[in-house]
C-alpha cells in the first residue's frame, strides 16, 4: 500500500499545526463561529446533532494496522460526550420515542467511544469535542491520516473497488491511478471553491464493484483492441433528492491523460455549475440540462490543456511506475495457528462461500469481516473491536486491511491454510456473520441519531430488521438482496442503488419511511445502475420491518427456482409487491388518515 513520502507527512503535519492555530484564534474570541466554518469544514469537522463529527479519509480505502491501533487510540480517549451533552441526547431520543411508539430498539442508549466505516471508505467519530480536534489531527498526521477534503465544496475522497490489486478478474489495478488523483487534487487552488462537493471513484474489473455509475465522475478500466490500457469516463452521476446515472463522455481515454480530462470536466463544472440553489448544484444538474452540450464543452476544454497549455498533468511513465512501486505484494507470511473449527461444518462451509473471495494469486484469498451485528449499527467498531482488527490484519494479512463499500472490512492476503484460524479469531469477535451480500449485510447511514440533516433515525430501523432475520437458514434461502438505508434525501445510506430501499421523511415532525424497490449499484448480480421506485405511501417506524417481510414474502411465494429477489422483481414487476407492502399498513385513525 501507499506509503507517505516526507513531503507527505510534512504536508499533514503542516495542516494539523494550520488547524491549531485557528481553533485557538477561535477559542480566544479572535475567529468566529461563522469564520471557523470553512476552516474546520476543510479538514472534515462538523457540527452534527448533539456534537461535532470527524470525518477521516481513507484513500480508496486502503489502510494498515499502525493507522487501525491511532482509530482505535482516538476512539477510547477522544470519543466522549460531556455528562451534560450525554444526557441531552439521552432525553432528545427518548422524547422521539414516547412520540412514536411501537419499535422499542428506539430506547436504546447512545453508545460512544467507537468509529463508524462509511460508504465512502471513511472513518467518522460522532463525539469528539471541537476543543480537541487539534489534538486528534496530530495523532492522525503522525500514522498519515488526516480529514482533509472529506467535507466542503471541493473534490472529496477518491474511492475504488475493495479488491483492486488482488482480483483474479481484474483489467487493471487501479490504487496507482486513484494515488495519483488524490495528490493532484488536494488543495488543488482552482477546485477549493466548487458549486457543491465532487465525488470520484474507479472501477478495475468488467464487472462494476465500485458503484461509478453513481459518481459524479466514475472511471471504468479498459484495454483497446490495441492493448492499450485507459478508462472509460462517466460524468454525473448522484443520489440525493434528483437520483441520476451518469453518462459517458468518453468511451477510451488513455491513461496518461486521466488528469488533463478530469481537469477539463471539472473546469467546466466550476464555471457552469449552478451556485444560487445547492439542490441544483451539483455536475449531475448540468450534464441532466445540457446534455450533448456539456460533453462538447468539456471537449473543447481538453483540447485547450492539451494544445493551448501544453497538457500540463500529463501522467508520465516514471511516474506511474514510482506510484506502483507502493503497490506491490507485501511480505507474506502464513500464521500457521491452530483452530478448533470443524471445517466440514456448515456455519463455516456458508462463511467460505459468502465471506471469502478467491485471489489472483494461487493459496491465497480474500476474506470480508462482517459489521452488521445484534447490537452495533451498521459500520461501527468499538475502539477494543479496532484494535482486534489490528491485531488480525497483523496476524493474517501482512498488516493491510481494506473498507469496503459495504461497511465492512476486508482483509486481502490472507493464507488459505489460515482460513480455520481466523474465522475462530473474527467469530470471536462476533464478525464471522456469514452474509456478506445477503439482506443482513445493510448499507444505513447514522441518520436521526447523530445527523443534523435526517429527517428519521435509521439506525433502529436496521436493528430491527438485523433482530428478525438472525435466522441463517432464513436468510440463506432469501438468496443476495442489497438493502440499503438512508436517514434524508441526501443519501448517504444510498437507498437509491438498493434492492430494496428505506428511505426517511418528515411529515409534520414525525418520522416516516418511503420504500424503493429494484434499485441497482451497477454490480454484475444487480445489473446497470438505477434508481429503485417508490411502492407506495410512506410507512411508520413501527411497520417498516412489517413491510419488508411482506414485500420478502411476495418474493418467496412467486420466485422461480433458483431466482434471485432482483430478477424476480423485474420479472414480475412492482405490483404485487407495492401491494404486500401497503397490506402491511397498521389500521390508520382518522387523524393519522388525515395527515
């Protein structure tokens, strides 16, 4: 993996020693709130529900044990709320429950002291005071961490699939080019100040496991005819309240140029974005309005790098190769441990077929650590549970660990005579779970509980439909269903791409929750992206986990052999199922009819 040069680490320093100096200007009364705004946003600190969030960048979600055991460090000593802050919350959530009665996971107490794993391969901290963020930005610089660019209007966290480098199926790996972006754009001076954020992922394989047609630009790897390695270029894509696929305005760019272009789209982003309404701000709204008009701009602005300014970001060759020079085959090392498993069992036989990933080079693989478990939400890790990660990436994989998309982990050079021994190693950590890709493997951002942008809490949503479907055999049969759970219309939780999506709304103060049917990633199971529709009104907390089992129902009752749940659904199509979930619906009052 990617190992910071000097420059970079003084580069780090130098930001969390910037960083200092404004938060005590701050704390002196020199800065105010509204001036320290941008500046802490620039280094991903929020002010979310009841406390700050840290946002920390994991580039293409590549990390290793030294940067686990700092998350870890920072989670057990920074990662709490005052007593005073604490029970706030406290009574805020339990205010939400009295008023909507029915899903008595709502109760539950906030938990802190912990890091949640986003679908975007960061590392957010929901309870770190403000007056102590210099302090983390310091741990962090020191392991080559840093929260830079992971808020603002600028060009955010440049994301790729979860088994570049190691995929048997792969065209190219693409953690050298997606290294290569992050440099070049970070505080890049002419895209500090976008219309809206920008997000930018690669794809390394045919099949799509980084989800580009949901970027705003999304780069899939190819090979021309010739031989010749490039990417195809995807401009527009995006969630939120207008979901929209992105469209290609470049079938073959070769690889050298990968910076003059994404400079040109961006360029031309940052000129005809719209900037007097951020629902409408963002590229998807422009490439939706112009069309073929957009993509010959962009063009034009190419030809005027390449021509004019003499293709300044070309990508040359030595340095690509000193770029790969870090991705190479790190030192392996089998562990050899003993194991009490029986390998003829079938909890174990369902975690090698649903967790563990064949790999491009022969006695290895590549295994995903389950976080979706009774108790946690989705994508969250105690800080004793990090270091245990730690310790297994340590153990297992030559001290490399991956986050994936998903919310989950995955480690990549992992011996197959280890696998007995680390799944006794994660099972007890309680992240042996084998359904990586089934229904209890859901994508759901923090929402109500944290966000100061939800509308509704997902968290409970998740636990109640994590508490009833515990039963394997169940959900084995239910086959691979992607269910994905956002809090707003921002998406976070991408509701939009999931098989079935739960999205939150608010009707007059109250939480309420719209289900999608038939959304898709782009994934070779799910097929071209899209946005799933709409089945129906929206749904109390107390009935969603009521209409996902009638909409899983319907499935079972009406599936041919061996069918999946999205291809059933598209074959059948939405009615019978908007159907079951409406049937689903508690009796209504006159009054609950009248809102």
């Amino acid at each position: 993996m990617y190992q910071y040069t000097e420059f970079d680490q003084q580069f780090v320093r130098l930001r969390a020693q910037q960083f200092r100096d404004q938060l005590e200007r701050w704390q002196r009364g020199e800065l105010t709130d509204e001036q320290l705004l941008p500046l802490r946003l620039q280094n991903g600190w929020y002010i979310q529900r009841y406390a700050p969030m840290a946002r920390i960048a994991v580039p293409y979600g590549e990390i290793s044990s030294t940067q686990l055991r700092m998350l870890a460090r920072i989670a057990r000593e920074y990662d709490h709320p005052t007593p005073e802050l604490l029970a706030h919350a406290q009574a805020t959530q339990d205010q939400l429950q009295a008023a909507q009665p029915g899903l008595t996971l709502h109760a539950a107490p906030l938990k802190y002291g912990y890091g949640h794993f986003t679908t975007r391969t960061n590392v957010q901290f929901n309870w770190i005071p403000i007056t102590k963020a210099a302090d983390v930005m310091d741990l962090l610089a020191s392991v080559g961490m840093h929260g830079i660019q992971t808020s603002g209007n600028t060009i955010r966290n440049i994301t790729c699939e979860a088994y570049a480098g190691i995929a048997d199926d792969e065209i190219l790996d693409t953690r050298p080019f997606a290294e290569i972006t992050r440099q070049w754009s970070t505080l890049h001076p002419e895209f500090a100040f976008l219309p809206r954020k920008f997000k930018i992922a690669f794809n390394g394989a045919a099949e799509d496991r980084a989800a580009t047609g949901w970027y705003d630009i999304g780069l899939q790897a190819r090979k021309s005819d010739d031989g010749a390695v490039g990417f195809t270029v995807k401009v527009g894509g995006g969630m939120g309240r207008t979901p929209v696929i992105g469209s290609v305005v470049r079938e073959f760019l070769p690889w050298d140029q990968l910076l003059n272009y994404i400079e040109a789209i961006v360029r031309v982003y940052n000129g005809y974005g719209r900037r007097d309404n951020k629902w409408k701000a963002r590229i998807k709204i422009l490439v939706k309005a112009e069309g073929q008009k957009f993509i010959d701009a962009v063009e034009a602005e190419y030809r005027a790098i390449v021509e004019q300014d003499g293709a300044p970001h070309t990508i040359s060759q030595a340095e690509l190769d000193r770029v790969q020079g870090f991705f190479v085959v790190p030192a392996l090392k089998a562990a050899n441990l003993p194991s009490k498993v029986s390998t003829t069992g079938q909890l174990y036989q369902r975690w090698l077929q649903q967790n563990v990933r064949g790999h491009r080079m022969a006695g290895l693989a590549a295994v995903t650590l389950s976080f979706k478990r009774v108790g946690f939400a989705p994508g969250d890790a105690d800080a004793d549970t990090i270091d245990a990660l730690a310790q297994l990436a340590d153990q297992f994989s030559a001290g490399e660990a991956r986050l994936t998309h998903e919310q989950n982990l995955m480690l990549p050079w992992v011996h197959q005579s280890d696998l007995p021994a680390l799944y006794d190693a994660a099972r007890a950590l309680g992240l042996a779970q084998p359904n990586i890709g089934l229904l209890t493997d859901m994508i759901a951002c923090p929402g109500g509980d944290f966000c100061s942008l939800a509308n509704a809490r997902s968290l409970p949503i998740a636990a109640a439909i994590t508490e009833r479907y515990q039963d394997l055999d169940e959900v084995f049969d239910l086959g691979p269903i992607d269910l994905h759970m956002s809090g707003c219309i921002n998406s976070c939780g991408h509701h939009h791409s999931g098989h079935i999506g739960i999205l939150g709304v608010d009707k007059d103060g109250k939480e309420w929750y719209q289900i999608t049917l038939g959304g898709a990633d782009g994934s070779q199971l799910s097929g071209p992206a899209i946005a799933g529709k709409v089945v129906g009104p929206s749904f109390t907390a107390a009935e969603v986990p009521d209409v996902i089992e009638a909409v899983l129902s319907t499935y079972r009752a009406l599936r041919k052999p061996g069918e999946f749940f999205i291809d059933a659904l598209r074959r059948i199509g939405h009615e019978p199922f908007k159907a079951a979930a409406n049937g689903a619906r508690q009796p209504r009052t006159a009054e609950a009819l009248a809102e």
